[in-house]
C-alpha cells in the first residue's frame, strides 16, 4: 500500500516562499514519477510540476522560474519550493505518485497553501 504525506503548507505573504514536501511509503520510489497538482476553490485541478525517476521536470506556465520540483529518492522524499508566491497561488496541494507514463496513480491528502498578506 503507497502512503503519501505532505507536509509544509501554510499561510504566507504575495512575494514569499514555502518549501512543501512529501514523503512516500514503499521501497521502488526511486522508479516512479511524482508530481503536485493544486485545486483552488471553484476552480479545475491543476497538474503545477512533475520530475520523473531521472529527474527530469516540468511545469505549468503559471508557475515556471518560480517553482521548483526536486526529489530526493534515498528520503522517499519530492519537494515543491515555491518563491514569489501570488494571491493566485493559494489552493490545496496534492502530491502524486505514478508508474511512467503516469504520474498519478496515487494521491496524498493534500495540504493548504493561503498566500495573503
């Protein structure tokens, strides 16, 4: 059974930063792509950053050279850094977990990000 946790969410001023991360059960992470997707009130889920088993990544236009994804795969670990964050940026994250091509076969139970002053 995959076990995501994340961790790291919280309210933080326009122009900030917050550092999310998650933390995964299983002994093959270091094989699966992992991602963070995003669901602000009222509005569709958002695929924001992937990195595959190799580290390659992508993002979404709304956060490029803002955001970083990064993994550390001997922690189990895949972090989200977002700098200069926006009102716009404020939703509930989720981390994923998938079998290439996938990315999200499994989900975490997601954490708040509230970017206000």
């Amino acid at each position: 059974q995959v076990r995501l946790v994340e961790s790291g969410g919280g309210l933080v001023q326009p122009g900030g930063s917050l550092r999310l991360s998650c933390a995964a059960s299983g002994s093959i992470f270091g094989f699966y792509a992992m991602g963070w997707y995003r669901q602000a009130p009222g509005k569709q889920r958002e695929l924001v950053a992937t990195i595959t088993s190799s580290g390659s990544t992508k993002f979404a236009d709304s956060v490029k050279d803002r955001f970083t994804i990064s993994r550390d795969n001997a922690k189990n670990t895949v972090y989200l850094q977002m700098n200069s964050l926006k009102r716009e940026d404020t939703a509930v994250y989720y981390c994923v977990m998938g079998w290439p091509p996938r990315v999200n076969d499994y989900w975490g139970q997601g954490t708040q990000v509230t970017v206000s002053s």
